[in-house]
C-alpha cells in the first residue's frame, strides 16, 4: 500500500508577534511541527511506503504523479475560508481516496457562524449568536451581555483572546473593531457561557461513530485572573517546555449522567456536520449546566509529545491506544468506509494495487 502524507509545516519563527506576516505571529499556529510530520509518517509506515506530500501550491502535481491508494490529511492550508477544504477537493478531482471530512465539511466547520446555523437548524445546542462584518452592524446586535467575539474562519486559538469577553457596549466596539481589522473577516458575536468546558474525541462512521474519553478543562491551571478560556494564549503562550500548563483531565470528572449528554450533542454535531473517520468536538456548559457545542475540528491536532496539551492523543491513550494505535486506527476506519474492506494481518500486502 502506498500511503500519501498531506501536511503543512511551521516554518521557523522569525519576525514580531504583532507583525501578521511573520512566522512568529498566529498566522502558522495550525500548523503542524516537524515532530509531529515524523511521527504521523511512522504510524502510517506499518501500512507500507508513505510518500510525503506538502500542502503548497505544487501539491496537485505531486499528488497527480504520486498517485497513492490513500491520502491521509492533516494539511491545513493556508489562504482563504476553504484553506482546509483544499487537499480534500484535490483529492477529489484527482478520484484519489482521503481521510477525515470532505471538503464541504471542512469548509463548513472551519467557518464558525455556518457550522452554528447548521448545529441550530438540526436541533444541535449551541450558544446563541450573531455575525457582524462591518462595525456599523454592532447596533443590530440584541444578544444580552456577557457577549465572547471571534473571527469566523480560523481555528488553533487563532483570534481567541481572554480580553474577547466583552461585558459592554464599549468593549464589544473595541474589540470587534480589532478583530475586524487584524484578521479581515466577519466576527462571531456569540452569548458567553459561562460553565466548564470538555472536548470530545470522536472516531467513526456512521452509527459506529463513537466518543473516547472526554477531556476536561481546568481553567484553574490559567494564571490568577485570567478569563476561562482555551483560546490563544492558553494554546502557545502560557504553555511552554519549560512550564507547562496542566490544563487536562482525562476522563473528566462529571457526573455518569452528564457525560453521557456531553457524548450525546458532540455526536449529534458531528453527524450534522457529515464528518468522516475523527473529529474533535469543543463542548461548554451554559448557566443552567447543560452542553452547547462550541465547534468542530475536523482535522485535530495530533501532537505526539505526551507531555504536550494535545487533546486527541490524550483521549486515545486513556481509551488504550498509542499514538501509533490512534492513526493506524484512523486509517482502517477511512479504509473501511471508502473499500467496504477491513485491513488486518499485514495491510502492506493486502491493499497493494
């Protein structure tokens, strides 16, 4: 079996951190490190030959001439409100077999106020919401305060700011303004809720679709003071090597009952948004305690580093697969759904063309 590698990796950081076209600032932050590249091509490797294919603008004809049995995607992208819809679309037109969500899919959920509208629309809870693309809109805006802020179509904590709790007019001017500015799109205008949060690590299709452990956040860990968010400076500031933040529980330590209505609206997302093979689903609690989906990410982040807060590998150890285990596993469901064919014994050989 021949296995293409679909990523993008971080260049190294150079330049300010408020400079958007530097390789320091967020504009790379969901992409993946060269660790994470190697370990994916191990995991992939007990398949048979892997063939590394970088999401830049030669991807078409490296995949076109490569031509493997299947791609598996971690690629990003870059540019554009559908950068992580493009492998998959080329995949498509190519007729070559890929893992994780289509590119409608990716799409959708990468776009955070099309993803609500679909959650809404299928009886999905999630907070209620508004979009605004010009300042001018803010007076249209009836949402009670707290209100939280976020650019449309990014992902990774990219935009996700503690001081994005707007608890008045004012501060919901200042920072729509901003966002608005610095990113170039329209901005989520959403109601806070204030509970805790979870994610949830799905594997699967269809009615075999099923959740790991769920994960909880500890907001505690956060530095005294700060908003209880999982947003930017939680993800690449404060979490460093040298101090890591321990932010994580795995399972979570909820109630029998409440976790299973975690599961339940993080599957039900999941199926609205049609996701394919893994997904990873943000869930936080309202005033009232009960789960809203926060959004999708249909291509998670798989650090390998155990030390390092990466949600998914967590999950899959808990549930007793190594790092390995999960994308092997990843694999077989995608080759599942795509042949109708189980890979077992030895893959390399039974999947040659």
């Amino acid at each position: 079996m021949r296995i293409g590698l679909a990523y993008n990796e971080k260049p190294d950081p150079d330049g300010s951190l408020d400079d958007p076209s530097s390789t320091r600032s967020d504009a790379f932050v969901e992409w993946d490190d060269r660790s994470t590249i190697e370990a994916v091509e191990q995991a992939l490797s007990l398949f048979g030959d892997v063939v590394r294919l970088e999401a830049d603008v030669l991807f078409p004809q490296k995949l076109a001439l490569a031509r493997p049995h299947l791609v598996f995607n971690i690629a990003e992208g870059l540019h554009g409100p559908n950068r992580e819809a493009h492998v998959p679309a080329i995949c498509e037109f190519l007729n070559v077999p890929c893992t994780a969500s289509d590119s409608l899919t990716l799409a959708l959920a990468l776009h955070k106020t099309r993803t609500k509208q679909i959650l809404a629309q299928c009886g999905v809870a999630t907070a209620p919401f508004t979009e605004v693309a010009r300042l001018e809109e803010l007076g249209g805006v009836e949402l009670p305060f707290p209100l939280f802020v976020k650019p449309v179509h990014e992902g990774s904590g990219k935009g996700i700011f503690v001081n994005n709790l707007c608890r008045s007019p004012a501060e919901l001017r200042e920072r729509v303004a901003w966002l608005l500015e610095r990113y170039r799109q329209p901005v989520l205008v959403e109601a806070y809720l204030p509970g805790a949060e979870f994610t949830v690590a799905i594997l699967g299709n269809g009615a075999a679709a099923a959740c790991l452990p769920i994960v909880g956040i500890d907001f505690a860990a956060l530095p005294a003071g700060a908003t209880p968010v999982y947003g930017y400076e939680a993800k690449w500031v404060w979490d460093t090597p040298e101090r890591p933040l321990d932010l994580f529980q795995c399972p979570a330590p909820v109630p029998a009952s409440l976790a299973r209505d975690i599961e339940g609206v993080a599957l039900a997302a999941y199926h609205a948004l049609g996701c394919r093979d893994w997904c990873r689903v943000d869930v936080r609690l309202d005033a009232a305690g009960a789960p809203n989906v926060v959004e999708l990410n249909p291509l998670p982040g798989v650090i390998p580093d155990p030390n390092m807060n990466s949600c998914f590998p967590k999950a899959a150890r808990v549930a007793g697969l190594s790092y390995y285990e999960l994308i092997q596993e990843v694999v077989r469901i995608a080759w599942k759904r795509i042949t109708g064919q189980s890979l077992a014994g030895t893959p390399a050989q039974e999947a040659t063309a």
